[in-house]
C-alpha cells in the first residue's frame, strides 16, 4: 500500500500471518528518493469489523507497551487478495492488495521509472 501519512509518502510492504504475526517493509520517500526505510514487526487479529495491529519491533529494537504502537483500523473489506482498513488514529483509509512472492517496491507516482 501506498499513500500520505503524517506529511510524508510511504509504501509499505505487510506480510501478515494466519498466527497473528506481521512484518511491514516501510519506505518513506521525499522528492522522489528513498530517503528512510525501516522494518517493524508485531501481532494483529480480526475482531469483528476491527483490526488490531500491535507494533512490538521497529528497526530491530524492542518498543515500549503504549499507545503509540498500538493501532486500530475499522475494516470495510477482507478478503483472499484485499484489505481496505479506516485508520481510526490518522483517520485515513488504506487499500492493501495481495502482491507477488517476487514483488518489490515501485517508484512513487508520479516519479519517473527510468
């Protein structure tokens, strides 16, 4: 998935579990370069319409038990290929599209592929 986040354009790459563990590639991006990317990791379940995510792992060091790494997202789709959530924090909603085991990352639009 990719959009605006708090100011700054990120993709983001999740491989979330049936055992309820997670992975996200995060890529932050500015004037069309990579300037920051990071890994976070953490559980999440389905409860209902709402998805918890708690984030436990950012940049391979453990984050504390707080609010600031827990999240909740309203769930307006699920299903083999698809996950459309409503961020209840940043009050943004997010579309999450199964990609391929060989995916990686493209360019931000409207950054040139060359």
């Amino acid at each position: 998935m990719q959009g605006v986040e708090n100011g700054i354009f990120i993709q983001v790459l999740i491989n979330r579990d049936p055992g309820g563990n997670y992975s996200e590639l995060i890529r932050a991006v500015e004037s069309c370069t990579s300037f920051d990317s990071w890994l976070e990791t953490g559980s999440w379940k389905v409860d209902g319409n709402t998805m918890k995510v708690w984030t436990q792992v950012v940049r391979g060091y453990a984050v504390p038990d707080e609010a600031d790494y827990h999240d909740s997202f309203v769930v307006s789709r699920i299903d083999a290929d698809h996950v459309t959530t409503f961020d209840e924090k940043t009050k943004i909603t997010w579309t999450q599209e199964r990609a391929a085991a060989d995916f990686a990352l493209p360019p931000p639009p409207p950054c040139a592929t060359s």
